[in-house]
C-alpha cells in the first residue's frame, strides 16, 4: 500500500509542482506514495476568499482562520497525526523520517508565520513539527522538506535500496569523502586506496575517514553514540589523518 501524506496550504501549486518531480514523483507514478495537497481556499465561500484575518487584541500581521482548516480536514478526513509545521515543534530528524516512512500516514498543515488561530492548534493539530531554528514565511517549504525526508526512506523509492541507509546518519556519523573520475584533477588526486581494489581495506579507510569527519564538524553526533568504541579507536588508529596526503595546504 502507498504511504499517504495529505498536505493542506494556501500554496497547494507549490506542493504539488515540488512532489511531482523527480523522486517524488516517480514514487507517486509507481504507486509507492500517495500525496494528495489540498488547497485551504477551496473551503472558503466568501468573495475574496479569504483564508485569513486580523488579530483578536491587534497586532501586526494576520492569522490563519479556523473556518478554512476545520472545514478541509471535515471534507478530506486526512490521515492521522496532523502535524502543524512551525518553528516551535518537536525537530524533525533522520530517526522520525525513518518513523514516518514506516508508518500508516499522516498530514502536514502549512502555518504562516504571522500565526495560526490557536484553536486550530489546540483542537485540531496532533503536534507541531519544526524542520529547524529559523523562522520561514510559511510552513511550505518545511512540509517539503518533510516530503522529502521521509518519501526518500519509503521501501522501493530510491534506486538503490543501500544508499539510503548508508548514508550519513544511517549509523550516527557523516559521511565518508567520495571521489569519481578523473584520478587526477588540476594536480588533485583519488588518494590510491580508492583504486587499489582491495576492499576490505577501502571499507575500513572510509570507516576513518567518517569518523574523523565526524569528530571534526558534529562532534555532538559522536557523543549522541555514546562516545567512540573500542573498534573506532583501533581503524581510527590504523588510519592515521591523510585528509592532506601531499602535505600542501588545503583550499578550504
Ligand atoms: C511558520 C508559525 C509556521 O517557519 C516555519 C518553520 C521553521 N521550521 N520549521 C517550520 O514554518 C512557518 C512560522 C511560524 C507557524
């Protein structure tokens, strides 16, 4: 069966161009997905349409109006949790789109960030999901991110089921440094191992190599494993540090 992912917006163009291309909709064409964005506006019966008015008390700005996202979500019946996406949720991570992926369904309502009635929140929304620490002019772009993160991780989407589980991550840890042709470029080598064919060696190189990129730049992500383990001390040891193989100095 499709995982199905309805999206509600004011933008429904935006969604539907977004996950009507490439992967996505590939996966849609195949069966493997089912998004369904529907549009707030087509529940509004006034002239203009509106999907949004000024703030009980003042302000600046204007607020999403129940009305419209009451209404859809009584006509569409969309699948369980409603997540509202906004800054103030719980954070998406790789674990969650792993969980979401697995799971029956679900929907994503687009906030605007001048606000959403706080009913709609409060007896409507199952929870609040955040993409990350910064504030965007609506929830859309977060709910593609969302589409994209999960719809990825359904079984059958990507090419080649391995690269989406070895990828950075997968195991805790960024990924290792990936290198095609040419071998040498304006003076820049493959370092040889790549090409030496022996791969249980090139295994255990990369294994380094994400190790120390990882200790570098998400230390954090080192810690969250539970620091390294006895074998990542003993390949980070066989591996000295060949980020710089011939000792010039690094562009960036
Ligand atoms: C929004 C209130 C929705 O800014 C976001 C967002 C940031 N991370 N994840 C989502 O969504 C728009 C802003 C303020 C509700």
């Amino acid at each position: 069966m499709a995982l199905r992912i309805d999206v509600l917006t004011i933008f429904p163009e935006l969604v539907d161009g977004f996950a009507s291309e490439s992967l996505l909709g590939r996966a849609r064409t195949r069966g493997l997905l089912d998004v369904r964005v529907h549009d707030l506006r087509a529940a509004t019966t006034d002239v203009h349409r509106s999907v949004d008015d000024t703030p009980y008390g003042g302000g600046a700005g204007m607020v999403l109006m129940p009305g419209p996202i009451f209404d859809t979500v009584d006509a569409v019946d969309p699948p369980r949790p409603l997540f509202l996406l906004g800054p103030g949720g719980r954070r998406l991570d790789q674990a969650m789109a792993r969980a979401l992926a697995d799971s029956d369904g679900f929907s994503l309502l687009c906030g605007r960030y001048e606000g959403v009635d706080e009913r709609v929140r409060r007896h409507l929304v199952d929870e609040e999901l955040s993409v990350g620490d910064y504030v965007l002019a609506g929830g859309e772009v977060a709910a593609l991110v969302v589409l994209e993160a999960v719809g990825r991780l359904v079984p059958g989407v990507m090419g080649n089921d391995a690269s989406a589980g070895e990828e950075s991550f997968a195991d805790g840890l960024l990924e290792y440094p990936q290198y095609t042709k040419p071998p040498s470029y304006r003076g820049m080598e493959v370092p040889e191992i790549l090409r030496s064919g022996d791969h249980g060696r090139i295994a255990a190189w990369r294994r380094a190599q994400a190790l120390r990129r990882t200790l570098a730049h998400r230390p954090d992500l080192i810690e969250a494993r539970g620091g390294l383990s006895a074998d990542d001390e003993d390949v980070l040891a066989t591996w000295p540090d060949d980020t710089d193989p011939d000792g010039a100095t690094s562009a960036s």
